[in-house]
C-alpha cells in the first residue's frame, strides 16, 4: 500500500500549540500513523460530512482523505467539547 501525504491546515496548526505538551506528542504520533492507513480501526467516519474523526483521550483529530491523490488532510484538533463547533 502507497504511503498517504500529509497536510495539516493552518487553523489546525495553531490548534496544536495549545495542546498540552504530555498529549501533542502522543497526537502527533497518531497524525503520522495516517500516513501508512488513513482509515485504521479507532477512527470513524462523520455522517454529515467527508470527514473522519480519531480520538486520543479527550482530543479529537478531523481529517479528510483525498484517495485519487494519496492525500490526508488534518482539519482540526481540538477537544471534545470544543471539535464538533
């Protein structure tokens, strides 16, 4: 299987400096197994939109995938009660 790329949006990019610094490790861990199965066995995909979500204890990790390309878009990261705004 071809190795996914990928890209973290700017909005997500800022999300990632307030995370705590016990967890950014472990969730940038997480981002970079996409890379190898954009689709693994803890994420799930969102009924409204095209969107999957992953969870690292009470974060959550929105990200599109792009197949035609072998592209995975990290859309936002945030907590649980804040992602889904």
């Amino acid at each position: 299987m071809a190795k996914y790329k990928i890209e973290v949006k700017n909005s997500a990019v800022k999300e990632l400096k307030f995370l705590p610094k016990k967890d950014l490790g472990k969730i940038l861990k997480k981002i970079e197994s996409l890379a190898d199965n954009p689709r693994p066995v803890d994420s799930k995909k969102m009924t409204n939109d095209e969107k999957y979500r992953m969870r690292y204890g009470t974060y959550r990790i929105l990200y599109s995938i792009e197949d035609d390309i072998l592209t995975v878009y990290i859309v936002k990261i945030a907590h649980r009660k804040d992602v889904y705004r």
